[in-house]
C-alpha cells in the first residue's frame, strides 16, 4: 500500500492502528465507558497512526516550521 506520493506504508503501524480502533470500540461498549480510558487509547491511535509514513523523524523531525 502507498500514499499518494508514491511511498510505501508501513503496515505494522496500520495493524497497530486497527487495534486501537478495535479497542476503542470495545471500551464505548461498555455500559459505562472509562473517559481516561478512551482518552488513553485516542492518544495512541493518534500518535502510533503519525508514524503510517514509515516514522515520525523522517515525516516530523527535520522541518524547521
């Protein structure tokens, strides 16, 4: 799989992603879901995903903006 600029994505990011989603959505089940909890689990889907391009140094780490 690539993004559009032709580079290749790294898949065990987006299997991590796909866990956390499935977590997430186990945890809203719940009859009374833990707000930290779900707070917790975002948070990682949402760094772990920063990193589909292959890392976070190579998409985040050398702009100097």
């Amino acid at each position: 799989m690539e993004n559009r600029f032709g580079t290749p994505l790294n898949s065990e990011v987006i299997k991590d992603v796909i866990d956390f989603n499935k977590k997430i959505e186990e945890e809203k089940q719940k009859e009374n879901p833990d707000p930290k909890e779900l707070e917790k689990l975002y948070l990682q889907q949402l760094y772990r995903g920063m990193e589909i391009n292959s890392g976070y140094i190579r998409n985040y780490g050398y702009r100097p903006y």
